[in-house]
C-alpha cells in the first residue's frame, strides 16, 4: 500500500503542459517490447540479428539443396528450432514479467500535491 506522489506544476508552464498532455494524454507505464500480434515477427527479427542463429540458418537452406545435402533436412533444421523455442520461450516469460510489473505500478494508489 505505498503512495505515489504527483507535483503539478500548473502555474508557469500551463501552456507547455497543455502542448505536452495533447501528446501525451495517458501517464501509463510500459516496459514491454512486444504485444500478442508483434511477438513472433520482432522475435524472429531479433534472433536473426545473432551471428549464430544465421550460420544454422544457412546450413537449413543449404541442406535444401541435393547436391550440398549432408544431413537429412529434418536433421539440420532440429538444432536452429531449438534454439529459437527456447529463446522465444525466454524472452516471452521476460516480457510477461514486465507486463506484470507495468500493471502493478500503473494501478497504484497516488497522492496529487496541489497547493
């Protein structure tokens, strides 16, 4: 049951706190990166952006081809699935937490100081 405490400052900068609340008309928190529609595409974005991830990439898509195929296709995609999964899992729990934390502090009791 803590308080938070807001000090408007409606004196000298009204006019600038109108200009801001215009573009600015919500005081909510949010830490979270992703949202239920941009989950898989931003996640997937930022897993190919690791070095490691593109190099199994590339052995998936060369193993496409039968002249270049060592392993059985299946085979060369099961380490790059594993891999995402578990950091998709990662991230997801991650970003949950954060969601979490956001709605904590978002729907906390506050205290307006106004002279």
């Amino acid at each position: 049951n803590k308080w938070r405490i807001v000090f408007p400052n409606k004196g000298r900068q009204q006019k600038d706190w109108n200009q801001a609340s215009t573009l600015y008309s919500g005081n909510k928190i949010q830490t979270t990166k992703y949202t239920w529609f941009t989950f898989l595409p931003h996640n997937l974005f930022e897993q190919f952006h690791r070095l490691g991830n593109l190099y199994f990439f590339f052995l998936v898509v060369l193993n496409w081809f039968p002249q270049v195929e060592v392993f059985h296709r299946e085979i060369t995609m099961l380490p790059l699935i594993v891999v995402l999964l578990a950091s998709m899992i990662k991230d997801a729990i991650e970003d949950y937490r954060k969601y979490q934390f956001d709605k904590i502090i978002n729907f906390s009791k506050t205290r307006v100081y106004d002279k």
